[in-house]
C-alpha cells in the first residue's frame, strides 16, 4: 500500500521537502552574532578619536569615491550604511578579506570590532 499526499505527492516526497526547508533555514548566517567578541575593555572607542585613522589608513586607496572600490568611507555618513548592514564586520573582522592588501594588524581589526559591537559611535 503506497501512502499519498492529495493523490499525486508521495508522502516520503513531502517528508523529505520539509526536513530539506528546515534543514537550510537553520544555515542561515547571521553576520551580526558571528565572529569574536570585544577583546578590549577600559575604553570607549570612537569614529573620530580611534577608528577614522584606521579607515584612512587601509580603506581610503579604493573606497574614496575616485578609486576602483565603490561608495565613499571618507566620512563617517559615507561608511555608516555598510556598518548598518553588518558588510564592514562581516569583510574587515570575520572573513579578514578586507583590506585586499592584507596591511591591517590585528589590533587594528580588534579595535574596528569593538567599536562596531558597541554599536560604532561617531564621537
């Protein structure tokens, strides 16, 4: 005797389709949870006094509006939709794959982490 769902789907079928959807909706990356936590205590960090030198530094050869990056890191305006979208941690702290010359330090990418978990202040 051969079970069937609404005649025409074998119940194994449907079985399978539910535990595949369930199986990839547990995948799902969240980039906001992932990745270490803050290694630095004692310190408020800031956009204007810590992490802007940084960004200068590493960022700004592609991402100053003229280079072959996109978008403009020049200000704070112009990185803020990137960090609201969890790109900068996701690239800067967790895939390490930014910037492409490799020349940011990891105390520099643990100073960018901690700021951005605070919920990256501008001053």
């Amino acid at each position: 005797m051969n079970l069937t769902f609404s005649k025409s789907i074998p119940i194994p079928a449907v079985v399978i389709f539910v535990m595949v959807v369930t199986l990839w909706s547990g995948c799902k990356k969240d980039s906001s949870t992932d990745g270490p936590a803050c290694n630095i205590s004692g310190v408020t960090l800031t956009y204007t006094a810590n992490i802007k030198g940084i960004i200068d530094r590493h960022c700004l050869s592609c991402h100053s509006g003229a280079g072959p990056g996109p978008d403009d890191y020049r200000t704070y305006e112009g990185i803020k939709p990137h960090l609201d979208e969890g790109h900068v941690r996701l690239r800067v702290v967790i895939d390490k794959d930014m910037p492409q010359n490799g020349g940011m330090t990891q105390a520099e990418r643990d100073s960018i982490n901690c700021w951005i978990l605070s919920g990256y202040p501008k001053q």
